[in-house]
C-alpha cells in the first residue's frame, strides 16, 4: 500500500518564546519534527513493512536543517516531496491543505496519516480539510490502527472514550500521541537515507499561482501576538505541622481564591 | 445584528457543558442564536437548551453512538445554504473541531480553533487564541472576504448559566451512504471526569515515585466532586499512566478553578498546558522547584501525607 504522510518542522516544546518588534521572535529556535507528525511517520513506515508499498513524506514550508528530514528518511520513510517557496509563508490551513492536494495529485495512494495537530499554531484544521478536498473518509485522533485488504480499523481517543471505527482504503487518519513509539534510526537507515530521494517543489511546478497563496491572501489575519499575563507570584503556605498547612490551604482556596 | 449557528453536543439526550458554552459564546457576538444538534435518537437534547431561537435536530436513522462527519457535513451545508449564517460556533472537542475544519473545506474557508475569547472591536470581531499551548497568545480576526466565520470555542472558557426560553425544533434528516463504519465504544469508566471539563485537576509528575503512586491521586479524584487525575509528560513517557491523562504541550490544555500538582516541576511545556487555570497549588518536597514560581499557593512536604490530609478538608468544607 501506498503511504502518504504529512509532516510539519515546529519549534521545539522545550523552547521559550520571546517576542520583538510586535512579532514572535524565531531567531536561535532549534526545531524538530511535530511530536504528532512523528507517531504519522512510524505508523507508515509499520504499515509498509506489514503490507509493502512505499511511504512519501510531504512537507510544505523550509525543511530547516537537513538532518530533520533525513532522519525520517533513516527510519525508514522511502521518499520525501518539499514545497519550499517564500510565497507559502503565513498560508491559512485550507490554503495548505490545497498545496498538499497538488503535490499528491496524480500519485496513486492508500492512506493519508498526519498528526492530529501541530504543536505550533495548535491549528488541527489542515490534514481534515484535505480529506475534505480529496473527498475520502477520515478518522482522526487515532490510538490504534489495523490494516487488511481494502479496509482500516481505528481506535479513536474520543472525548467519551475509546471509539472504533472502519473505513474503505482511500481515507485520511489523523495520529494521537499513543498510537505507537516512533523508533530511533539504526546505522544501516541512516547510510540509506542519504541515497533517498529529496524532491523540492516550487509552487509554479505543481500549478500553483504563487500570488493564491501566502499571508497577504490568507482568511487569517493576526492583530496582534503578545506573551501571556504574567502570574504574580504566590505564597508558600506554612505551618507547624502539615495538617495545619492544610487547613490553612483550604481556608484561602475558599476565602481569598474562592475556587471551592 | 448577526445569524449565528451553534453546533451541539449530547450524548444519550443530555447536553454535554459545551453546548451551554457555546450560548454564552454566541452571546458575546449577539444575534438570532440557532442551534445544530446531531448523534441523537430524540429531539429531547433540544428542549435542554436554553437561549436559543430555533433548534435543527439531525437525527441518524441508525442508533449507532457516535458521529459520522461526511454525513454531518452534508446535512451542516444543506443547512448554511438555506439559512446562510454568519458565525457558526463548535466546541474545540474531539468531535467539534472534525466537523469545523471538514466543513470549512466544504465551504471553502479556513477557521480559527480554540478560541478563549471574543472581543467586539470596532464593529470587527476579535478572537483570541493561545498559539504554542499558551506561551504566547493572539488576537485573530477574518479576512473580509470570509464568509462565514467559523470558529471552535475552547471547553470550560465561556462558562456561566442561561435561564431563558427553549426555542423551536425542527428535525434534519440523511439518507447519506456512511463511509465511516461505527463499529463500538468503550467508554470511559463510570464517574470519570473529562480532564478538560474538570473544576479539579490534581496531577502528577516525578514525585510521585512509581506508578502505584497515582492510586493516591485517583483515590482524590474518585472522592472529590468534578476532578480529574492530571499527569505530566514525564510520567506518560515512563508508561506510569495513560497518556489521556497528559497535561501540556502535547497533552491537553486545561483551564480548572483548581489545579493542584504534585511532585510536578514545572517544565516550559507543562506550564503551557494548564497556566490559565483559575488557582495552582503546588505540593513538592523541593523548596527550589520552578512550579513554585508560578504557583498560587505552595506547601512544601511530603505529598503522600498531604494529599489524604486535603481531600478530608477539601470534602468537609465542600460538605
């Protein structure tokens, strides 16, 4: 089967933001694969060497520092499709998830896998709203995945539970985190990942007027970034003895904070 | 003066707190209310909802539980096309922000998700949304040309109670093919609060030592009213509990009245995921540890002989 798997680079969750100029300040910021993306990529790679095929990563925007995508590469991804063009900068999702479209169209494929968000902009539009393009079915938030013959079965983490669901093969799932552990590559992965093909793409090669994408077109228009409200810093509640702090805790949950 | 549609929640005839949010939401941008309620066997979930104009019931002509998003998209645009609405309002939950981002590709817009508030500015509506799980937020608005305005509002945000008047129903109906086959639910065990719902979080890190140690948290969680069981990223990745239970970047953001970690440290992505909490309390045995920085309230100690402590005064003051 043939695997396409949608990956987005996002700063890392360890970083700390700063903002200058009324604008997050991205300068200095190490970036990784999307955590979400991650669990997609392993579930591809898992599936093609249950069932065969090939599995093609997408990813729109900078690739950043090659060995990101190289390492997908060398755990076992077979070919990598790059839509790198200063025009995609400050896309809205459906826009991207158009992008993706024409990157695919015409490559026959199975199954779509994505995250179920990216941990950046915590959108969780864009993977959908290509299954909506592509008019196939879509599950999303998937803990659990089974192939065979022209069917799929997913777990879905839902909100009431854990839900199962079927669908035929073409159809879009969108990754929990959960669904498997994403392995580590091994020296022979990493020697082949070199040899993989890397495919750049321009917006005008897959027929895209760069002019209908980008920032100055989007359906998104951001006012303003600011840091959260600084918390004022608490108390450490203190006493003789621990039932004591206690008490003392619950009074001023109820009396000062009156969250009880 | 806009139209504004409020897509529902309800399980089993009962309306889930979002749907509820969704008014006072919906509210904050004033206009006719309507309300789109789907997975429902009755239109008993409608007569629920208060401050509402006019309910559109669609009900599945199956008793299967759960939701099928093709269907509910197709019947959603039948639905916009005869009554045009200008803002449509879902809950950021597993089943809202599905139908809101396929249904936007339907109609071909983009949306903004997990909004926290709406903000009239100018005759032009603001939302504001946490980008990167809260460590920075942002004041968001359509382009002109967006129509309609579609948005999925963050849970346990835009709380409050509605006593007005029951609007009308009218059912919806498919004949729809349904691609996703539903095939069952194991649901939750009973009495378990969803963490993004829950007016208590009491959470987990490090400190808790091993994964018997959240025996204690769930004991408070199972004796406290509305608490959920929290975890931090570290304890997930060790396998000590489910990652259901992850708070933070990459777990669920959470905004309770009470958010009480123990043995947490306060890792950058943790913070992100539940700073917006109405009141942290930290119990941690290390005096230096950075979750006290943040904290409303701190004791340090022994959390193993302060938890037990808490949940018996918590209970007599809660009586």
């Amino acid at each position: 089967m043939n695997i396409v798997v949608l990956v987005k680079l996002v700063p890392d969750t360890e970083s700390k933001l700063k903002l200058s100029n009324g604008a997050i300040d991205y300068s200095g910021i190490n970036y990784i694969v999307n955590p979400y993306d991650e669990y997609a990529v392993e579930e591809a790679i898992k599936l093609v060497e249950q069932h065969g095929g090939t599995s093609t990563a997408v990813l729109i925007g900078n690739p950043r520092e090659g060995k990101l995508l190289l390492n997908i590469l060398a755990m076992g991804i077979d070919q990598v499709y790059i839509v790198d063009d200063p025009a995609v900068e400050g896309s809205d999702p459906l826009a991207v998830a158009k992008i993706i479209q024409k990157v695919i169209e015409g490559k026959p494929f199975d199954l779509v896998l994505a995250g179920k968000e990216s941990v950046d902009y915590n959108w969780g539009m864009t993977a959908v709203a290509l299954a909506e393009l592509l008019n196939i079915p879509h599950t999303s938030l998937a803990i659990n995945i089974e192939v065979s013959n022209n069917q799929v079965k997913v777990k879905k983490a839902s909100d009431e539970g854990i839900e199962t669901f079927e669908m035929y093969l073409p159809c879009l799932i969108t990754c929990e985190k959960g669904l498997n552990e994403p392995r580590l590559p091994k020296l022979m992965g990493i020697m082949k990942a070199k040899k993989k093909p890397q495919t750049v793409l321009s917006l005008t090669e897959i027929s895209i007027d760069p002019q209908t994408v980008g920032s100055h077109v989007s359906d998104i228009r951001i006012a303003q970034v600011a840091m959260p409200k600084e918390k004022p810093a608490g108390r450490i509640i203190d006493a003789e003895n621990t039932l004591e702090k206690v008490c003392l805790l619950v009074n001023a949950l109820r009396e000062e904070a009156r969250v009880i | 003066m806009s139209k504004i549609l409020i897509v529902v929640e309800q399980i089993d005839g009962n309306l889930k707190n979002i749907s509820h949010e969704l008014v006072n939401a919906a509210n904050l941008i004033s206009g006719e209310i309507n309300s789109f309620i789907y997975q429902t066997n009755s239109t008993e979930a409608a007569g629920k909802l208060f401050g509402v104009d006019k309910n559109f019931v669609f009900t599945f002509s199956s008793d299967r539980y759960s939701f099928e998003p093709l269907a509910i998209v197709n019947v959603l645009s039948e639905l916009q096309q005869k009554q045009k609405y200008d803002v449509i309002l879902f809950g950021h939950t597993a089943n809202g922000r599905d139908i809101a981002s396929r249904f936007a590709a339907h109609v071909g817009v983009s949306i903004i998700t997990d909004v926290v508030d709406i903000i009239k500015d100018n005759g032009r509506i603001v939302f504001e949304k946490p980008l990167y799980a809260g460590k920075v937020v942002s004041k968001m608005y359509f382009n002109d040309s967006v129509s309609p305005h579609i948005i999925t509002i963050r849970p346990n945000i835009f709380t409050g109670a509605i006593h007005s008047k029951v609007g009308s129903v009218e059912q919806l109906q498919s004949n729809d093919s349904l691609p996703n086959l539903f095939r069952g639910l194991e649901p939750k065990p009973a009495g378990k609060v969803d963490l993004r719902e829950a007016q208590i979080i009491i959470a987990g890190g490090r400190g808790i030592g091993s994964p018997e140690g959240f025996n204690l948290l769930h004991d408070f969680a199972a004796n406290v009213p509305n608490c959920a069981v929290g975890a931090s990223r570290a304890v997930v990745d060790s396998g000590w509990i489910e990652h259901s239970n992850q708070v933070g970047q990459t777990g669920k953001v959470v905004n309770p009245s009470l958010y009480i970690a123990c043995g947490i440290s306060g890792a950058i992505q943790h913070l992100a995921g539940m700073m917006t909490s109405k009141c942290i309390v930290a119990i941690n045995n290390n005096p230096d540890t950075p979750i006290f920085k943040i904290a409303d309230y701190g004791i340090i100690g022994d959390l193993f002989e302060i938890v037990p402590l808490l949940k018996s005064e918590l209970l007599k003051k809660l009586g």
